[in-house]
C-alpha cells in the first residue's frame, strides 16, 4: 500500500507552543506510518524530529518584509516549487496567527495541493487590540478563505474561527497531548497558607499577549500583606522593558528573571522551589504551562480567557489580567483555603482530554478523514 503523504509548512522566525505542537503532529503520522515531509524558517524543526520525516529550510520567515528573496525571486513562487517537488497527498499549513503561514496557503493553492490550516487562535486583530486592526481584519477576511479545511486545538477556537471560516470549510478539533517525559509527583497538591511565595510565570516576554507588564504593579499590591517572589522563566523582545520596570520599582529582589530554562532544570525548579503558577496571559489557544503545571500538580492562577469555557477551572482561580488588585486578591484567598478537591477533579479531566491515547486517536481519525477529503478535492 502507498505511504498516506503530507506536508508541514511553518515559517515563524521562532520555536514556540505553536511550533512545538506541530512537530508532535508530524511525528506522530509518521509513527502512525505517513510519509511526512516539511516546509520550515527554523532550524529547531530538524532539532526534534526523527530522520525519517524529510524537511527542506525555508530562505525567509513569516515576518520577513517584502515578496521577494535575496536572490530575486519570489517567496510564494519558491515555496510552491518545493510543494510541487515534495508532491503530498495534503498541505498543512502551521499558522499561528490568521495572517502567519500566508505565504504557505498562496503556494499550495497555486500548486493545486489540498491545504489545511492548523491555527490555534479564532480571534480577530480587532479582539486582540492589536494595531491597524481594522484594514488586517479586513486582509484576513480574504485569508481565511484560502484553506480548504481547518484542525483548531479546542472547540472554544472552534466556536471562534467558524464566525470567519465558510460552511464548507470543515473545523476539526485535535487537543494539545499532555505528554511530558517525567514523573508527576506523589501525594496530593499543596498551597502554603502562610510564610513567603515563590511564584513562577513561564512563556516569551511578550507583554502584548502574555502580560507580564502586571507583574510589578503585582507585587506592590502585594506589599505589606505577603511576601513574594516572583520568577520570570523566559526571554522575548520585551526584556529590556521588563528589566527597566523592575530597576525603576527597586524590586531586583522580588522579580527574577531567570532566562529559559531547558527541561532538566526546569522541572526540579518548579516542584522544589515554586509554590504558585502564574498564567495571565491576554490570549491563549491553549497555554501549554498549564498542562504542565497540572502534570507538576501546582497550584495555578489563570487570566479569565474564554478558552476556559471548555474546563472546569473554579472562580476563585481565574482573574482579570489588566487588574493586579484583582490578582493579588486571588493569590492571598488561595492561601486562606484552597480547594484540593476541584484540583484534583481538573487534573483527571484535563488528563483523560489531553492524554496521549486520546492524542494519538484523535490524529489519526482527523488526518484519515483529511486525505479523504484531499482525494476527492484532486479528482
């Protein structure tokens, strides 16, 4: 039998949640026995994939300015020609953002190559704030016509992108796997009621989407009713700022930044030395630290997104992110009673949603229905 083909195309100048989920698609098909190939900016794809899937470096990435190459020709051109010569039965096209990977859907449309975009976010620039929004709202009205098919990584994205997408475009829904290489701890989770709080916050310094401009408005709200210290576990174009923040406030002291950390040192970090996750981010598909700090059994407090409709995340452990009154609130009502209860009852849903049997099945049902859908678009 002929080896089930598709091909990966993701062209973000940086290896981040997106990217890390899309490597776990394209090495489960192959384990599943698909012949996988990919299209990629950076080099970190070849870093965590196994020889067998075959990748091609792209010479420019998503934020790259202009159409063209160094050499003169056309990045979309370029693209398509590498389409064509891999010759997949479907194209993925990795996007992390509506407007990302653009250049992914116009080569494998102009090739005649069934493409699906795996996006995670289903909000509009205008939602997000972020700027111009309303001409790329418009752009993007345009793009989200352009993939015959969608994979989204959880039904609230769903609900989210089918107010753009057209009937015809089918939305499939495959959720991040939990799948971590260490054990969780034993016993049950436990939250300090009193004494200092070591809190960690994880992801890019990014304070546009992952806030951590809270943070030193955070600690002074703090001040004088508990002690904190809060480690920042990440690096991103918002360094410096954060930095600047944090000399101005004279809390060196209080707010750590630690750079990132590769797993054999983050995990020891974050069971031994950290009492809280902090998670207030401004949007999120589905934040990947909070799979892993559920795995860690840590107590967390999480911005009030609407990905949360879809988990039975109590009250008590949601917040506004823009109000660090409100978050300083929530951490000291954790210390006075902390439902071990609702946290054990959203570990075993997020497990038994997330874990990788329930991964493994769902690729394979998707992807299966995909070529499906791919042989009947090519005939």
């Amino acid at each position: 039998m002929t080896a089930k083909r598709v091909l990966f195309y993701n062209d973000s100048e940086v290896f981040g949640g997106h990217e890390i989920m899309t490597v776990r698609f394209m090495a489960g098909l192959a384990d599943l026995g698909w012949q996988v190939g990919g299209l990629h900016h950076t080099p970190a794809f070849r870093e965590h994939l196994p020889e067998s899937v075959a990748l091609t470096p792209l010479p420019f990435h998503t934020k790259t300015k202009g159409l063209c190459m160094a050499d003169g020709g056309w990045q979309v051109s370029h693209a398509r020609r590498l389409m064509e010569a891999a010759a997949p039965d479907l194209v993925v096209v990795a996007q992390g953002y509506a407007e990302s990977g653009v250049r992914g859907l116009l080569a494998a449309r102009a090739a005649g190559l069934p493409c699906v975009s795996y996006i995670p976010f289903g909000n509009n620039n205008t939602e997000l704030n972020n700027r111009f929004a309303l001409p790329r709202d418009l752009l993007c009205k345009l793009i989200y016509r352009l993939p015959g098919a969608y994979i989204t990584i959880s039904p609230h994205q769903a609900r989210l992108l089918a107010r753009f997408t057209r009937r015809d475009q089918a939305i499939h829904v495959i959720g991040n796997p939990a799948d971590f290489d260490f054990a969780p701890p034993e016993g049950d989770v436990v939250f300090p009621g009193e004494g200092p709080l070591d809190i960690a916050v994880v992801g890019r310094l990014v304070f546009k989407q992952k806030n951590q401009g809270v943070l030193v408005p955070l600690v002074q709200a703090l001040a004088g009713r508990r002690e904190v210290r809060i480690h920042v576990v990440g690096d991103g174009p918002d360094r410096d700022r954060l930095e600047g923040e944090i000399r101005a406030a004279g809390m060196e002291d209080r707010i750590l930044l630690h750079g990132w950390m590769q797993k054999p040192q983050l995990v020891p970090f974050l069971t031994e030395q950290v009492d809280l996750m902090l998670i207030p981010s401004l949007y999120e598909g589905l934040p990947l630290i909070l799979l892993e700090t559920l795995h860690l059994n840590k107590p967390f407090l999480i911005s009030d997104l609407g990905l949360l409709e879809d988990y039975p995340v109590p009250s008590p452990w949601r917040f506004d992110p823009r109000q660090p009154g409100q978050i300083a609130e929530r951490i000291l009502a954790l210390g006075r009673d902390f439902d071990t209860a609702a946290y054990r009852h959203l570990r075993d849903e997020v497990n038994a949603r997330h874990g990788m049997d329930r991964f493994r099945a769902d690729l394979s049902r998707v992807f299966d229905g995909l070529h499906d859908w791919a042989g009947h678009q090519r005939s």
